[in-house]
C-alpha cells in the first residue's frame, strides 16, 4: 500500500481538519522497524489551530495476522495434497478394481456354472461392489470437504429420475420382501423439465431409498414426489418424501444422523454395514442445491425423510417425459457387425475386460496402448467410435483426444465419437473431458450397459449425422 509522508499527511490535516487512519513505519533509535498506524485532527483554540495525532504500535497484529496468514497457505497445501492424494489413490484403486469387477460380471455369463460356482462369483460382484461404493462415498466426501464439488446445470425429469431408481432399487427391496411404491402427487410434474444437475438427484434419491430398504425388514418403502409454487415463477419446490415401516430412530438420536461416520446405534454397523457417510454426504449434497433434508422418525415403526429442492424452471419446457436419454439407443438395439471400435487403454487387465465386452457386444476391435499409437491407427483408418482411457503414460487422453479432433479438422474428417473412460473419479472428469474434444465419458469400472447404450447411441448418431 501507499505510505504517506510527513509532509502530505499534514497537508491533509490542513485541508480537511482530519486525517483518516494510515498505516507507516517509523525506525527506532536501536535501527529496528515498527509499524504503526496514525491518525490525527486538528482543532481551533485561542491564539490559533492545534492538532493531535494518535500512533499505535501494530507489531503484535501485524505477527498475529503474518501466522495467520502462514496457517492458512499451510491449510490451503495440505487440503490440495489430501485431495491430490485421494484422486491418486482413487485411480489406483479403481484401475483394477475396473477389471475385478469386469472379469466377474464376464464369469457369471459363462455357462455351465454349478451353484458353488456361481455363488463364488455372485459373492465376488457383490463384494467388489460393496468396496466400490465405500471408495465412492469417501471420494465424495472428499469433494464437499475440499470445496470441489460442482453441480451440473441441464435440464431434467424428476419422473425420468424416479424411474431409474425404481428400476434400480426394485430388485433389492423384492430380495427383502418389501414392496417398493412410487407415487406422484402433482400432474404438473409430469409436464415440467427442471434445471439442475441429474446425477446428484438421483444419487440423493438412490441413498435415501437404499437407506430405507437396509433398514426395513418387512413393509414397504414408498417414494413420493410433489412440488410447490414459490414466489420466484421461474422456480418450483420439489418435494420428494421416502418413507419405510423400518426400525425407526430415537427421537434423542435424530440430530446426530446426518454427521460423518455416526450411526443411530454402534450396533446397526455390526448388524446392517455401512461407514455412516451416507446420509453426511445426501445432506450436503441438499444444501449445495439450495435444499433442504429433514426427518421425522417413531422407534420401531420407520422413518420419513423430506427433500425439498428449489429447481429452476426449464425455459424450453416440453413434456419432461420425451427428455432423450443419452444412454437410450437411437433405433432398434440391433448393431452393425462390421462396426469397429478403437480402444486406447495401456493396463493389460482391462484391455482384456473391455475387448470381451465389446465382443460380446458384436463389435470387433484394435487395440491401441499408447496416444501415440491411436494417433497413428486413426491416420490408416475410419473406425465407428474411440474408447480412450484418460489417464496414460507419456501422452495422456485428453491431449491425445485434441490432437485426434485437431487432425480431423485439418484433413476434412467428421468428428470420430470419442468416449473418454476414466478412474481418476475426484476431479469433474466429464466436464474436463467433454472440454477435450470427447463425445461422452463413462467412469471405471464401467457398467457393461451402460457402456453399450453409450456405444450405440454416439455411432447411431454420427451415422445420421453425417449421411
């Protein structure tokens, strides 16, 4: 900052009768500095005009505020390590875990399987999935606590979105005998597509339903949706209630829910699973929406929890029901055989999972193991779509996907569809990637369905697109 001198800060007091504060430095007799700050005024009196100035020695506040300032950069670098640390260990975690999974969904299609057999894999699925989940949650944490976390803004359907969860919560609630009820309190829901971010609804909605149905041994879960006018006409409210007949919470043990690692009840982790981020995490990702969660809970009868989430109304608001999913296919589910996929990966396990997969799919495949390598096989030939994993040595895939889209450009070429797989499940991968130059991006371990409909909906696309 500025420092006056003497001369200008009298003339100041001249003018004005006043100097406001300013901060300087004066040299003591011993040749050390000490800052101060000084301020002044000046005031008539008979004979002529007095002043008097005030200086306060700021030594101690300047060495608090210069600790403060340390312990905060040294916070600030610990939370980029930790969360470098975490997207590190994420990808080596995943990378495998990617094949582990891969490898047992391929097992559990291979037939004969005796019962002991398929109950080793069906154990195997459901083991690797559980530690996925785990990874997941703590990634997640990760993000809210780092500050990382951003939401998507696009349009939506709630009903879209109850319906995934519907069909993905079905199977396990009938495994338990709990009968899984959907109902929509307002038509208008029917009509509206919102804007927000799709994803993180529905994991809400998936963690609150999962939520409900470990907890519930007989009954039935019900999910409801409504939504309310607010004064804002460009919004609504939209309340989504769960509900279950499980074991309920005690009414002293209702505030502690939502807080990291905490469980109602040191037992229910021993009986039901789980690390208690659950509910920490669907809280927080409420609230970073402008939203709310509240619950209302009797012991031994169940448990409702609230979501209220004020969502922007989506200006182009067609019927949110004809919303076209990017992981529907275009036309029928039949394929082209003579459809070849290039798939860029240098980790031999998944090589091997990902090529069975999408020849099972009906594709056939080369197999390119470094950007390098892709850049060149590009050059030789068309290929119907690119697999092209993001984190590899020496040239990664998202340079690799730019100069890819740069040599198209040079030569004439339509877009190649490029779907981007990554592990490295911290940073906002999609966006990042989608920035490259990617089609679309889809996390390891991947699901083998989902990776197909990506498949076939981007090369169903470029072929219309181009004829």
């Amino acid at each position: 900052e500025y420092a006056l001198t003497d001369a200008e800060s009298l003339e100041i007091l001249r003018q004005e009768g006043v100097q406001r504060p300013f901060e300087k430095e004066y040299i003591r007799k011993d040749g050390s500095r000490v800052p101060v700050l000084v301020s002044a005024a000046s005031f008539d009196e008979k004979g002529g005009t007095s002043g008097i100035a005030f200086i306060l020695d700021q030594t101690e506040e300047k060495r608090t505020q210069q600790e403060l300032s340390t312990a905060r950069n040294k916070a600030e670098a610990a939370n980029i390590a930790k969360s470098e640390f975490l997207a590190n260990m994420s990808h080596e975690i995943r990378t495998p875990m990617n094949a582990v999974i891969g490898l047992s969904s391929l097992l559990a299609m291979s037939s004969p399987l005796t019962g002991e057999q398929r109950e080793y894999i069906d154990t195997l699925k459901i083991s690797a999935k559980s530690l996925l989940s785990l990874i997941n949650d703590l990634l997640d944490l990760a993000k809210i606590e780092s500050a990382a976390l951003e939401l998507r803004q696009e349009p939506l359907s709630i009903i879209q979105i109850m319906d995934e969860v519907n069909k993905m919560m079905e199977v396990r609630a009938r495994e338990k005998g709990l009968n899984l009820i959907i109902r929509q309190e307002c038509a208008c829901i029917d009509n509206r597509t919102f804007i927000g971010d799709p994803m993180r609804i529905r994991q809400i909605l998936l963690n609150l339903c999962s939520n409900a149905i470990k907890f519930t041994d007989s009954g039935a879960i019900r999910l409801s949706v409504n939504c309310e006018n607010v004064p804002d006409a460009n919004h609504e409210n939209v309340i989504i209630t769960v509900t279950d007949t499980g074991i309920g919470i005690p009414p002293e043990k209702i505030d502690t829910i939502f807080e990291k690692f905490t469980q109602a009840d040191s037992s229910i982790d021993r009986k039901y699973g789980g690390t208690g981020l659950g509910l920490n995490i669907t809280k927080n990702l409420i609230e970073a929406m402008n939203g709310t969660l509240s619950v209302q809970s009797t012991l031994g009868e169940g448990s409702t929890f609230t979501v209220t989430l004020p969502l922007k109304i989506s200006e182009n608001n067609n019927n949110a029901s004809s919303l076209v999913d990017p992981e529907e296919p275009l036309a029928e589910a039949s394929h082209d055989t003579e459809d070849k996929i290039l798939l860029v990966e240098d980790y031999a396990a998944n090589i091997l999972v990902a090529t069975t997969f999408l020849k099972k799919f009906g594709y056939e495949c080369d197999i390119a193991k470094s950007g390098k390598e892709a850049l060149q096989m590009i050059r030789n030939r068309r290929y119907a779509a690119i697999l092209m994993d993001v984190q590899m040595s020496e040239m990664n895939g998202l340079e690799t996907t730019r100069r890819i889209r740069a040599w198209e450009k040079e030569h004439h070429h339509a877009p190649t569809p490029i779907i981007g797989m990554s592990a490295h499940a911290l940073a906002d991968d999609r966006n990042i990637g989608l920035d490259a130059g990617m089609s679309d991006y889809i996390g390891k371990p991947f699901d083998p369905e989902e990776l197909e409909h990506k498949l076939h909906y981007h090369i169903r696309l470029s072929e219309r697109e181009t004829a």
